[in-house]
C-alpha cells in the first residue's frame, strides 16, 4: 500500500527516506502531514528545545514576600502583592478555596 518516498529537508536540504513503515505508522496516528526534516535535524532540534525552556523544562518562578491576610505568617507568592487585596499563605488559600 506505501511505497518509500523521499523528501528534502527544510534545515540542511538533504535528501531523507519516508519510509513505507514510517507513512504507515503517520497514517495509523492520524497525522496529515509529512515529517519536513531528516532524522538527525529533529533530533538537534528536540535537544534545542528542551534545553532552551521549551516543553519540559519550565523556569524557575519569581517569588515575592508576603503576610498572610487570614493567619499573619510570612509567605511568598507567585505575584506582586498591590496591598487592595488580601493574600493568603498555601494552607489559608487551600481551606477558602474548598469553600467555594
């Protein structure tokens, strides 16, 4: 049913085989498109991405000090507290969330 085809890569513009097996496991998943770069480009391309804050890796978050509005105890949050709204430390935002 597939027969093998070649295609060029979009980043080096070498020539690399979709094999009939490869179209065939494209089918079965569902995709629509061909792959548009060779083996080694993907995978230069996958080490690019998880080492530059792409998908899996997730940068470390700012932290701001914080007084819980409820118990009083030092905390930090995610955001810049404006001082017109209460924060709460983790436990405190928890319990009133379960509440709603």
């Amino acid at each position: 049913m597939f027969q093998d085809k070649y295609l060029t890569c979009k980043d080096c513009g070498s020539e690399f085989a979709f094999t009939a097996s490869e179209q065939e496991f494209f089918a079965e998943k569902g995709f629509t498109n061909e792959p548009g770069r060779c083996s080694p480009c993907r995978a230069t391309r996958r080490g690019q991405r998880n080492n530059s804050g792409g998908f899996g890796h997730r940068e470390e978050r700012q932290m701001f000090p914080a007084v819980c509005s409820s118990c009083g105890v030092e905390t930090t949050v995610p955001f810049q507290p404006r001082g017109d709204k209460p924060v709460y430390c983790r436990d405190c935002f928890s319990t009133r969330r379960s509440n709603w």
